[in-house]
C-alpha cells in the first residue's frame, strides 16, 4: 500500500490473524488517526468463519478479534450477490486510503439451497456495467412472503424501505444468519422481516431507518460467540437512535470452543425458529428501559441429549 499499490490480503484461516495482528491494527490506526492523511488502503479477506463441519476450533474461527478497531470497516455478507458488488465498493475505499475486512462464512462457499433442491439461495452474477456498487453503510431487506431475489437494497436517506410486515416482526442478522433465518422463518409459520446488515464495525447508516418506527418485536441473531459478537455492541446505539423496538431478543453462538466434526456450539435454524415463535406470542413490553428479554433455547447434541455447556449461559432475567 505504501509503495502505490491496492493489496488484496488472502488469510484462509481466522486463527492465522494473530501472525501479523499488530500490523493489520497499525494499517487501520494509521489512517484513521491521520484522518485521511497516511492511506493505507487494502482489503482483507478472512476466511475459515463461523459454521463449518470439517474445521474444528481453528477454521471455524466465530470470535475474530476484529471489531472495534478504528479505522477499520468489517463486513460479512451472506450470499454471493452482495459479496461481489461489496467487493467493488470496498475497492474504491482502498483507492481513497480506506482498510477493509471481508469476513467469509465457511458454510456460504457452496451453499445454494434454503431448503433441499430449492435453489433459492443462488442469484445471477452481478456485471459491473449492469449493478451499482453496493455500499456499506446499506441493509437489504427480504420481506416475508416476497422470494429471497426480490430482496430490497435500503441505503442511508433513500426512499426506498419496502412496507413492514404485517406481524411487525424482523429479524436482524448478517453472513450466515441470513440464510439460516429465512429457513426458520418457512419451517415455523412465523411472518417476519429479514434484514440482512453486513457491516459490523459499527453501525451502518441505513440500519436506523429501517427499524424505527417500523416493528414492534426484533430477534437479533448473532451468529459469533456470546460476548465477542458485533450485535450487542450495536444494541445501545440503536436504542439512542430510538430504532430499538420495546420487544427485543438477542440470539447468539454458544461461549465455548467449536468442537471438530460437530455443529451443535453454532446457531442453528431451529433455535431461530423457537425464537421467532416466542417472539410472536410475546406481549409487548413496558417500556424501553426493560426490554422483555426471552430465556435461550437449550442446546442439544444431533442424538438429542442436553449439550453441556458453561453456567455462564444463563439468560439474565
């Protein structure tokens, strides 16, 4: 980047960040607190993220130390679509002196379906002379009921938020909680929005806009591990922007290591389910101040006997 160029980092595993962390947060330092001035514009790509069978611990990484580093701009998209025309954007960034990291979803690479056979999850390759970059500070909206590629693109201060749903239910996610939320939504009956915020380093521009005033109830699906996962982080932001529904659930990733061959310590599509179905049935809150916070769905190995985790998984009431 010093000499000129526009580097494009490949790390295959979440865990190998550690080799050479103190120049990544130097690279991202540097220009922000030059405000502009040193460019160090690059775009990292992690791998080995979140859920992925073959892996174990080390290249299903779901707690990377990467947010809340100033300067730098994360984002984890959750189909390929978004991934490419993210890219482009996160391009031009670079060109400006920008660092940006794109967290990829081990269990995205191949997936096409939501549910067996369906092809609901494959969409057309976006041409540069045909599709606008798409910017960061976006979240797109899958409305219930609508097909997943009539998906809406809602940008800061654009006009262009599609109706909310009836049942005045979303879901906010990103990466692979997205996919994995429409499947629960179609397995439970539950009708809710999905709105699917790549950027987690802070909070995207037109994620406000698409909440505030908008629902009554919101899950929040994390799929990082309890404690290290961006949503909680944006929660009292959103609150101040008043964009925090009264009802709301944090749903997040089990606090302990992602053992090999095993998908139990990821969420799954049937927590969301449960989630939903509890969120649906749930009578409003009193207030902001005391959001109604819901007890987490027991986890269980695939033969159905309890999964044991920490006591620290208790819910706080």
């Amino acid at each position: 980047s010093q000499a000129g160029l526009l580097p494009i980092v490949e790390l295959p595993y979440a865990a190998y960040l550690s080799c050479g962390y103190n120049q990544f947060v130097e690279a991202a330092f540097l220009h922000w607190l030059s405000a502009g001035r040193q460019p160090n514009g690059m775009v990292l790509r992690l791998q080995g993220f979140d859920e992925g069978v073959f892996g174990g611990h080390f290249h299903t990484a779901n707690a990377p130390p990467v947010f809340g580093i100033p300067g730098l701009d994360v984002l984890c998209y959750s189909n390929g679509r978004d991934w490419a025309r993210g890219l482009r954007a996160s391009l031009a960034a670079a060109a400006r002196g920008g660092v940006t990291m794109l967290l990829d979803s081990t269990a995205l690479l191949t997936r096409r379906h939501l549910s067996a056979g369906d092809g609901l999850w494959q969409q057309p390759y976006p041409e540069a002379r045909s599709s606008e970059p798409l910017s960061p500070d976006a979240v797109v909206v899958y409305g219930a009921g609508v097909p997943p590629s009539d998906s809406v693109v809602a940008c800061a201060g654009a006009a262009s938020l599609p109706p909310p749903c009836a049942s005045r239910l979303a879901v906010l996610t990103y990466g692979n909680g997205v996919p994995k939320a429409l499947e629960a939504r179609a397995a439970c009956g539950v009708e809710a929005d999905v709105i699917d915020s790549p950027l987690l380093s802070r909070l995207p521009e037109a994620l406000p806009a698409a909440l505030r005033g908008r629902y009554d109830a919101l899950l929040l699906v994390d799929v990082c591990r309890e404690g290290a996962g961006p949503l909680s982080h944006q929660l009292p932001r959103l609150q101040r922007e008043g964009a925090l529904p009264d009802t709301w659930r944090l749903l997040d990733a089990a606090p302990t290591y992602n053992p090999l061959g095993r998908l139990t310590t990821f969420v799954s599509a049937a927590e969301i389910a449960d989630a939903l179905r509890a969120l649906s049935a749930a009578p409003p809150a009193a207030t902001l101040e005391q959001p109604r916070r819901l007890e987490q769905p027991r986890r269980a190995e695939p033969d159905g006997s309890p999964l044991d985790l920490p006591a620290a998984r208790a819910s706080p009431s």
